[in-house]
C-alpha cells in the first residue's frame, strides 16, 4: 500500500480522466431522475457522516459539523450529483483533504494507514453500493463500476439482469490497470463501541495482481449506551426565518409525557407545507435537550428504505450482523419494545404509502416516540395511541413574517408581498423557494415577482432548491409532480390527472363535488383519457361513473393534492398552475364547455340556494378568465350572462357593470361589434350602470344600444323592444319619470303589433307605463290602466300569479294616494288573506302587505288601530327579515308615528326615535334616507 493513499487516489483520478479525453470516449451522460439524484446525495452524505464518526471519535457535535463544512453550495453542484465523470469524484473532493487534515483526530498511525479523503471517498461508493443493493442508484453505481472499476463488481440483481446492465470491471482495462483490495481496518481505541471493528474497503486500479478475495466484514459491537446517546440518520437543519406554527405545539403536546400521552404522531400535508421542518423541529429540541438516548431518522419514502434504515440500526445497537435486512429490522423492533430500553425517538420523514410499514410500525412502548411526515391522508395513521396533524399552508400574518424575515423588513423587496403570498397560496416551500430567488435578483420586489407569476412568465418549475435558503432537496414543482405520479396506479389510468386539470380551470376556493359527477363533465373526462392514452374513443366511457369520479377524488385527497368535505373539493392554486401546464387546447375546449354546461344547469333560481350560486360564480368566473374563447361562439353561453346577474342581484351592481363591460371586449374580438350577443352584453352592461347609481350613463348607453338595434336587428326584433323597454325604465329611474311615460306610452303598441296582446312583455310593458303614470302623479289615469291591465294578468297569467297580485297592490296604493282610504284598505285586506293563502303568513309579501294595510288605516285617521297593527308586525319583521332590514326599520319608524299620534306622549316617541335612529345610522349609514326620514321625525317630537 503506497504511504499517501490520498496522492494514489489524486493521481488516479487525473490519469483516468486524461484517458478518457485521449480515447473519445462517450462521456456519462448526466443523471436526470429525481428519484436518482436524491439516492445519490444521500449516499454523498451518509459517506460523509460515516467517515466523521471515525475521523472524530466520540465528538458527536464536531461529527454533526463535517457534512455542512464539506458540502457548501447548490446539493446540485455536490460530488456526482450532477452526472460528471466518476473520476471527477476524487478530483471534486481533493478540496476536502486539509480540511479533512485539520479534523482528523486519530492517531498518527492510523491517519497513515487510512488517510482521511480517501477514507470518505471509499465510504462514499460503499454507501452507492448499498443503495444499488435497494435499487434505488443502480445507474450510477454501473457508472462507477464499468469507468473506473472502483468498488468491484456491481451487485447482480434481478434489476441488472433485466436491463442487461454490464456489471464488473468494465472499461477499467482499457486504462491498462488491473484491481487492487486496499483495506482500512478501523480499529481505534477512542471511539469506543462506535467503530470498533469496523472494515471499510476501497478498491483502486493499479499495475498489479488479479483481485484478491475479500474478507467479510466484521460486525459492530452494539453501542454502549452508557457511554453515550446515539444519532442515526441526520436531523435536517431548521429553514432559516421558521415560522412556529401550530402544528409544532399540537406535536409536542400529543408527544409529552403523561398518562394520556400518544406514542405516534402522524404530520400529514400537501407538499411543501413543512411537515418534515415540523418534525426537525422536535427532534432537534429533543436530541439538545438531552432528552434521548437513542435517536433515528430514516427517509421512509420506500419500504425498502425503511427497512435498510432499521436493519442499519440493528447493527448498531443489538449486534446483528444485518445480512437479511428483514430479519435485521424484526431485531431492531424488538430491541425497541424492551422495558428496559433506552429513550428513543424514530422519525420516518416522507412515508408515501401506509401499507410500507406494514410489520414495521415502532413499538408502542411507554419509553418511545415515533414522528411520521406523509403526503399521504389514511385512516390508517389511526390508532388508540396515535395522533394525527394536517399541516396546511402558512396563514397570511406568518406567510407575511416569513417574508420579511427573509427580504427585510424595510427592504424595498417586501413590496408587495401580501399579494404574492396570495397568489402562491401561502404555501411554505413556495415562499422560500421565491423569496430566495427574490433576493438573488438585483432589485426584484414581490411585486415584480407577482405580476411574472401572473403572466406565466415564471412559475414553481423555475424555482430551483440550490437557490432557496435551506437545504430543501427538491424545487416546489418536484415536490407537486411526485405526488400527482403517485396516482397513476388509480383505475381507471388517467382519470386522477384529467380531473387535476379540470379543476384547475375552475376556482381553488370551493368547487361542488356535483359539477365533477355531472353527465357531460363525465363523458369530457372520458374522451380526454382516451386520446391522451391513445385509446379507441368511447373505451374509458364505459368505466367512467359518478362513483368512479367519488373514488378519484377520494385518491386526490388522500395524496393531499385536493381537500374535499362537505360535497365541496378545495385544490391549491400551485397544484393548479401545475396541473394546467401542460393541458392541450383540445382538453380545455371540451372541459370549459362539459363545465359551463353543468354550472348553467344547476344554477338555482331566486334565493334557493345562494352558498351554491356563490361556488359557482367564483367557479365560473375562473372558467371566464382561462377559457373564454372556449366558450363564446354563434350560441353565447348562458353562463356568461348568470355570473353577471348574478353580482348585480347580490347587491354588487358595479361589480356586475365592470363585469359586462369585459365581456363586451371579449365579445366584440371573437363574435364582432354588431353580433346579436354583444348586443346583449351592452345591454346588461347599461341596465347595471343605472342600478349602481349612474343613471345618466345608463340612459345614454340605452339610447346609443337602441338606435345601433333598430339598425341591425329592425324594428320589431324582441330585443329591440327590450332595449327600448330597459331605455323607458332607467330614464324614469334617472328621474324623468314623464319621459317614460311618453316612452312606453309609445313602446306598448309596438309589443301589441309585433307579439299580440296576450304576450308576457306586453303585459310588463302595460304594467311600467302605469306605474311610472303614477309615480309621474297622474294616480287617476294610472288606477283606470291598472283597472284594465288586471283581468288581463288574471285570466293569461293566472289569479295567483305574482304580476298579477303586484298590480292588485298598485291599485290599492293609487286609491290610497287619491284619498279613498276605504276603498284602499279593503284592497290590501282582500290582497292579504290571498297572499296568506299562496304564500304562507311569513312571506315577505304578506308581511309589505300587512305593512302598506297598516299605514292607510293610519292614514285614514285610525292611529290607535295603525299603531296595533306595526306592533304586531315589528317582531315578525325581526324574526323573518333581520332587525337591520330597511322594512323593519321602517315599520320601527311607523309605529312610533302612529303611536305618538294616537297618545300624544312625546317624551316616549322622542326616546324611541333616539334609539331608532343609532339603528339605522348603524344599518343603512347616516347619509341614507330613511336616517333623514327618522332624524326630522325626531326633531319633530322635540318641538
């Protein structure tokens, strides 16, 4: 063995490579699958960590130190990761070798014998080794086996020999060298039970003999735990800026001792809500604390990996030589559930299936603790004496301190930094992964970063982990992407994703489960799965059910990628933009057009059910806004026209005008200026301008839209007609209520010409000229037309109809206002015991009935008895309207009137006044009418 093994090793390297450049050889081409790069890194670290426990015996502190010390940068610019040549591995890490020097504590014989940089490179490739043992890094073991011949022959798998995979020397002989064993025996005294005994190998090419046989390895001494604790695995390092979150208390107290304390703690979450931070977090205070004896970390995305990290440990800590790993693990469990044992915590970071730990849970046991993180949903994380977190996004007020935690607080970056952590969703990861790229921009803000986001100009896949300020191995759209991988397994084959992408059109808010089960949302489902899977058409249909979308979403859930409870699924704005990234024009047509459907379907009516009416406008606004031209052609969707109405008809009329005003852009780029739906669209758009207050803008639009119909679309074209109704209204509501006399006066006989008289808008149309005759005050020309309009409504609408019972009030109202207040009582009273018999007694209709009943009895001269009746009626008005309802208030108002009027005492009309009026300022603002109405009325009781 040649004394410096380290300049062996420099010198091989060098030579290797420079046979490499003079042959032409194919360079190894780099390693692209995650799932190999993280197998590599790990084994990097480990390597690194094992040789520190030799190179420090004892010093568990200083041991935790080495692999941050080694490995600075990007985990993508780390020895081998990146996919360089095999011998770079030697000639990448001779930076290490004064460091390592410096570090080295052991005798002088022993840093002679076993120089500490080829010390780690050899517990490197025994860690690769080991790895290609699980499957998980064969690719680049061969690497190094058939460029190098460094570590002897590759396992033979049944992997290797499906692939047919080379595995041996390889392309070692062309350098002209053969193979050479170069045994380490690290026996050293001062790390007592850690090391001894331990044989580490490294095989090196040089001019010699064949290989000589190895000699197996001795097995540890199981540790002595009275020496000292044990860490297995390593704590990952805490992200810089955390954020304490409830899930950190919840852990720790479901953790603590006593005797209602659970023994499993189960973190559940989508990716990148920083369940393994979560879990970091307890250990690292658990381990500092002196709290444990025993402490282990296993990266338990596989069940192989478990079982590989529990085998290792047997070998620690029970003897066991860790030949069969199942066994090995059974040995280590067993130690475990020992009363008698040490303190021990296990954490098993990233499980993505519960069936994995099937005969490999930890013991319940009084004197342990076990930390699951997963993506993963399940009920069976359950148990008596388990507890389970669901770990969600950030809330705004810590996303809002992370980030200026990160950028700075006074930092020009930190602007707009609410919006942007809006847009990502709070979501942990993304925060951190941005506000390091963020910070690495020369004068970027969360502002800047928010309008690319919304451009498309950068999104989670351009976020890279070496960028962000922990040592998080994976970027946001990784992390996303593995979990939506893990549905590909479901049945039928590509209904999980085809329902990610529908939902990513719609909003992440709320989404009703019965848009996703509805028949032509189904059969969109169904033709996309077939020409994404190259099927015939028509073959996923047949398996393709609403209890198959149930299961499907029910799959989503348990990989956390959507929340669903109540009927109602929720999705992450990020798995969204994810999920959309790659949807052809071709889905998204079918999809936006199954969906508008369905939503203009189960839109309900009125006030049915205004929860529902609230998820689908936000559900169709989204759809609006990524597939309008989906969606507008020769037949305008109705759904369209619903979202708007509907903001108008929630008491959001502007909202309603600047929508309309949008679509009208959209409308007149596809369909053209004079289309007969963007006609409409200027319509809605006026007709909501005047009931936002604009009356006056309303009336010109009306006019322009008027004149621009007869134009295009004729004189005697319904929505001619229309337009010049809406024109009549909004100029009698802009206050010009003779000129919509003089408008309908002239409109009724063209709706007579065109439509007959018998036709619904006639009626309508005969209805508004009346009402606005009486509000212009001509109530005796306006009774006579309503006299005539009633057995009309009657007998073509029917007796009950509202329209037809809303003229029955009129006519009582116009007898009131001309003084025959007889003859208007008995009219509400005859309208009263019918809207009773139709409507029910706690109608809102009965209920103005009784209100207008009342106040012509007062008006009539009967105070006392008005009085009765507005007493009668409040408490009613309260339970069925709200006490804040403009009626209520001014039934309040109405009885303190008449009450004062029939008793003559001011003093309680002054007090009742007092009070009424807080209420309405409260309610209605000060500014508003009926705050003037009750405030000179409470002047008036003031003398």
């Amino acid at each position: 063995m040649p004394e410096d093994l380290t300049d062996e090793l420099l010198s091989w390297a060098k030579e290797q490579l420079e046979v490499d450049r003079e042959s032409a050889a194919p360079r190894i081409e780099p390693i692209r699958a995650v799932s190999v790069q993280v197998g590599i890194r790990t084994a990097v670290q480990e390597g690194i960590a094992a040789a520190a426990t030799v190179l420090l015996p004892g010093d568990i502190e200083r041991q935790e130190l080495i692999p941050g010390l080694l490995l600075t940068g990007s985990a993508l610019t780390w020895p081998l990761v990146d996919g360089t040549h095999p011998a770079d591995l030697v000639l990448r890490t001779a930076g290490w070798a004064n460091l390592l020097r410096a570090l080295d504590t052991r005798p002088a014989i022993a840093q002679r014998d076993a120089p500490a940089l080829a010390m780690v490179c050899a517990e490197i490739l025994e860690r690769l080794r080991r790895a290609d043992e699980r499957g998980a890094v064969g690719l680049a073991w061969r690497h190094f086996v058939e460029r190098t011949g460094i570590g002897g022959p590759a396992p033979q798998t049944s992997h290797h020999a499906a692939s047919g995979a080379a595995a041996g020397p390889g392309n070692g002989a062309a350098t002209g060298m053969e193979h050479h064993d170069a045994r380490f025996q690290l026996d050293n005294p001062q790390a007592h039970n850690l090391i001894q005994g331990q044989t580490v190998q490294v095989h090196l090419p040089q001019q010699s003999s064949p290989p000589a046989a190895t000699a197996p390895a001795v097995p540890l001494r199981p540790h002595n735990f009275k020496r000292g604790p044990l860490l297995l695995g390593r704590i990952p390092p805490l992200a810089a800026a955390r954020q304490e979150r409830p899930a950190d208390q919840a852990v720790a107290a479901a953790l603590a001792d006593g005797p209602n304390a659970m023994v499993c703690q189960v973190v559940s979450g989508m990716a990148g809500t920083g369940k393994t931070q979560i879990a970091a977090a307890y250990a690292r205070q658990r381990w500092d604390s002196s709290a444990l004896q025993l402490m282990v970390w296993v990266t338990a995305d596989s069940r192989a990996s478990i079982t590989a990290a529990f085998a290792e440990a047997a070998v620690r800590v029970c003897g066991s030589d860790g030949a069969d790993q199942e066994r090995a693990a059974t040995e280590f469990l067993d130690w475990l559930d020992r009363p008698t044992g040490p303190r021990w915590l296990i954490v098993l970071d990233g499980v993505t299936e519960p069936k994995h730990l099937v005969g490999l849970w930890p013991p319940e046991s009084s004197h342990g603790r076990t930390v699951i993180t997963t993506r993963i949903r399940s009920a069976s994380w359950r148990g008596a004496r388990r507890a389970v977190v669901d770990v969600g996004s950030f809330t705004p007020e810590d996303a809002a301190a992370y980030l200026s935690d990160q950028l700075g607080q006074r930092s020009k970056r930190i602007k707009g930094a609410a919006d942007l952590s809006q847009a990502l969703g709070h979501l942990p990861l993304a925060l951190a992964q941005v506000a390091a790229f963020i910070h690495n921009q020369p004068d970027l803000t969360c502002d800047d970063y928010r309008q690319m986001l919304a451009a498309g100009t950068v999104g989670p896949d351009d976020l890279c982990p070496g960028t962000a300020f922990d040592d998080y191995p994976h970027s946001l759209a990784e992390s996303l992407q593995r979990s939506i991988e893990l549905t590909e397994h479901h049945r039928p084959s590509g209904l999980c994703l085809g329902l990610l992408r529908l939902m990513s059109l719609l909003d992440p808010a709320g989404i009703p489960i019965a848009l996703l089960r509805s028949d032509p949302v189904i059969e969109a489902l169904a033709a996309d799965i077939d020409r994404t899977e190259g099927r015939t058409e028509g073959r996923t249909g047949a398996l393709l059910t609403a209890w198959a979308v149930n299961t499907a979403v029910g799959r989503l859930h348990q990989l956390s990628l959507v929340d669903s409870e109540g009927g109602v699924v929720r999705i992450h704005p990020l798995v969204q933009r994810l999920a959309l990234k790659d949807l052809p024009a071709e889905s998204r047509g079918g999809y936006a057009r199954a969906l508008a459907d369905t939503m203009a379907a189960l839109w309900p009516s009125g006030d049915d059910d205004l929860d529902l009416e609230a998820m689908l406008g936000a559900c169709g606004m989204r759809l609006r806004e990524l597939a309008a031209p989906d969606l507008i052609g020769e037949n305008a969707h109705d759904l369209f026209f619903n979202l708007g109405n509907s903001l108008g008809m929630r008491n959001r009329p502007a909202e309603a005008t600047a929508y309309f005003d949008r679509l009208e852009v959209d409308f007149t780029r596809t369909l053209g200026f004079e289309h007969v739906h963007t006609l409409g669209v200027r319509g809605r758009s006026a007709w909501w301008r005047a009931k936002a207050g604009d009356a006056d803008g309303a009336v010109a639009a009306f006019e322009e839209l008027v004149l621009d119909r007869l134009r295009i679309l004729g004189p005697d074209h319904s929505a001619t007609l229309m337009g010049r109704d809406d024109l009549a209204w909004v100029r009698g509501e802009a206050g010009d209520a003779a000129g919509a006399v003089a408008d309908y006066a002239a409109l009724v006989p063209d709706w007579i010409r065109a439509f007959g008289p018998d036709d619904s808008r006639t009626l309508d149309a005969r209805a508004f000229l009346a009402a606005w005759r009486k509000t212009s005050g001509d109530q005796a020309t306006a009774l006579l037309e309503l006299e005539h309009l009633l057995p009309d409504q009657a007998r073509v609408l029917g007796p009950d109809n509202p329209d037809t019972l809303t003229t029955r009030s009129e006519i009582g109202e116009c007898l009131g206002e001309t003084e025959n207040y007889e003859a208007a009582i008995a009219a509400h009273e005859e309208l009263l015991a019918i809207k009773t018999r139709v409507f029910g007694v706690d109608h809102p209709s009965a209920l103005d009935t009784r209100f207008k009943h009342a106040r012509w009895l007062g008006l009539g001269g009967d105070a006392a008895g008005a009085a009765s009746e507005y007493a009668a009626l409040v408490p009613d008005q309260i339970r069925v309207l709200g006490p804040d309802h403009e009626d209520t208030l001014l039934a309040r108002n109405n009885l303190t009137h008449f009450r004062s009027a029939a008793t003559g005492d001011m003093a309680e009309a002054t007090a009742a006044y007092t009070e009424l009026l807080i209420d309405v300022e409260r309610a209605l603002g000060p500014d508003h009418p009926r705050a003037e109405l009750v405030r000179g009325n409470l002047a008036a009781s003031q003398g």
